[in-house]
C-alpha cells in the first residue's frame, strides 16, 4: 500500500480533513430535518367536527368547517404563527379562546405521531388540543 494515498494518510491535516467531512455531513442532515417539518394544511379537531387550515406563509389558521356551528367557517382561530428556531416541530402564535373573547398566547407543537397540539396557558393551568391530519 501507497502511505501517500489519501485515503491510507494519517498526516496532519487527516484528522482536520476527517472533523471537517463529518461536520458537514451532520450539518446536512439536520438542515434536512429543519426543513422537512410543514404543519401547513387542513387539521380536524380529534373530538369535535370542526377543521382548521393553518397556512405558515400567512402565519394564521382559520376554520375551514365546524359542523356544530356552520357560520363560524372562515373565522380566524390562530395567527401570528411563527417556528421556534431553538426547537424543531414548535411553533408559538395567537389562538382565540371563545369562552374567553380573546386572543391568548399558544404553542404549536407536531408530536411523534404525527398529531398537532395546540397547548394554551393560563395562570397555573394549561389544555391541549389534539388536531389530526384531515383526510384529502
């Protein structure tokens, strides 16, 4: 074997060559993953038949159907939707709490399963709401 040849050489620029390859290798994959994450698309309430649209380029989820109360199609439910760039699959934006008549702060977050979870506080309490991927 040829000690010359790049692949069989342990000079010392090898192991800054090695760090430097392997960096850039992790940077790709976690750049992928960044960016494979999209809640964008029409959710159903996992309890209720109510389903929302959230559109990320618009930073807002409106009510595209709600079977119980057909007249409140349209309305707004979450806006000011923007990424957590500390956390992958979290988002924070605005949900209106009807019992409430207001707008209080949410977190989005897109579990393992595949389900987005709308989790409002309020003082010491907090509720999630489950929506599923609707059906096309």
């Amino acid at each position: 074997m040829n000690a010359n040849h790049p692949i069989h050489s342990t000079g010392p620029g090898f192991c800054a060559r090695m760090i430097q390859s392997s960096l850039l290798i992790g940077t790709l994959l976690c750049s992928s993953l960044a960016f494979s994450t999209d809640i964008s698309g029409t959710w159903k309430h996992s309890k209720k038949p109510v389903w929302i649209e959230i559109r990320l380029d618009k930073g807002d989820g409106i009510v595209i159907r709600n079977d119980k109360f057909p007249e409140r199609a349209g309305n707004t439910f979450i806006t000011d939707i923007k990424a957590d760039k500390s956390e992958l699959n979290l988002w924070h934006g605005t949900a209106y709490i009807r019992k409430m008549k207001q707008y209080k702060d949410v977190e989005i977050s897109l579990s393992e399963t595949g389900k987005l979870q709308v989790t409002g506080k309020m003082g010491f309490f907090s509720r999630t709401i489950e929506w599923l991927p609707a059906e096309k």
